[in-house]
C-alpha cells in the first residue's frame, strides 16, 4: 500500500520513524540521546526528548505524538501532552514531553521507542461569532429530571415525546435559516 510522503532531516545517529509491522498506525519514534541517557524520577519526573528528526509533514496534515502502550502498561510511562501535534509548517526538531507516572525511575537511552508518530488529515474550520447556538438532546438530557417518564405511563409519554421532537426539529429548523441569512446578508 503506498502511503503518503513525509519528508524527514535525520541527524546523524538518529532513526527514521519506522512501522513496527505492515498494519500499524503508528510508527515509532525513538530517543535520540548520542551523549547520556535520560533518568525520569518516579512519581512525575518529565523531561523533553529529543528525536534527531524534522519533519517536513505537507499541507493539509499533522502528526500526531501518541505514548506507547506497552511502555505505559509497564512503567506508567507516557506522552504528556497526548496526543501532541506537529504542524505541517513547523520545521524544528521533533521532541517528545515523556513523563514518568510509574513507582521507579526510569531510564531512556538512545535508540529507545518512546512514543509513536501517527500522519492525519487536518479539517481546517471557520469559526464564525453568533449570539445563539442550537440547542441539542444532550442539552436537554442534562437538565431533565432523573425521573425517566415524568410520572406518566404509555401513549401519554410518547406523545409529548414525539411533540417534544417535533419542536425541536422546528427550532432547530429555524436558527439554520437565520444562521444562513445573517451569514450571507452581512
């Protein structure tokens, strides 16, 4: 399967992202750490790993920072910031916020796996001011009282219910139409 071309400028010693088999989402990133290796302290110890890497990810993608399960299931290690993003116009070294929530310190040498690097498309919105919002069932769930029914039984119940459905549509109906109209008269 061909995948998408990302551009990378490796520094001497460091790893080109790799899959770890032919059906992973993510591909492993590791520590680039030529001098000494990285002791995070447990109970929260964090430090900024570098990669050696920079990405030049195209237009219209990010990356996608993601911890490693199976350092996390075993040593409580993960990405602080998950999943942390790579623009697709940042051009500096790729360096991963690694913390230890794990009972020992933990040590990170280089050419460890510390995090895995996932490419995804990126919807770019336009974020618009309004005086309204439309209101949701979620909305309404949340401030309807804990009894399911209202104390009615049978036809009773559904009827207000398909009533209340009914409204909502209207309303719902009603705010797209003055939505479009404030956007397109002003």
């Amino acid at each position: 399967m061909e995948g998408l071309t990302v551009r990378v400028k490796v520094s001497q010693g460091a790893s080109l992202p790799e899959f770890g088999s032919s059906d992973a989402a993510g591909a492993d990133l590791r520590a680039f750490l030529p001098d000494q290796p990285v002791i995070l302290a447990s109970g929260g110890g964090r430090a900024l790993i570098p990669t050696g890497l920079i990405l030049e990810i195209p237009q219209g993608y990010e990356g996608q920072v993601r911890p490693r399960s199976g350092l996390a299931a075993k040593y409580g290690l993960t990405v602080l910031n998950s999943p942390g993003t790579i623009d697709s116009d940042y051009r500096g070294e790729v360096k991963i916020i690694l913390i230890n929530h794990g009972s020992e310190d933990f040590v990170i040498h280089d050419g460890d796996r510390i995090a895995q690097l996932v490419i995804a498309p990126v919807i770019r919105s336009l974020f618009i001011p309004t005086t309204f919002t439309s209101s949701t069932q979620r909305e309404k769930a949340a401030s309807a009282p804990l009894e399911c029914d209202h104390g009615k039984r049978g036809s009773t119940f559904l009827q207000d219910s398909i009533q209340l459905c009914s409204k909502t549509v209207s309303s719902v109906i009603h705010r797209c139409i003055r939505l479009f109209l404030l956007y397109f008269l002003y």
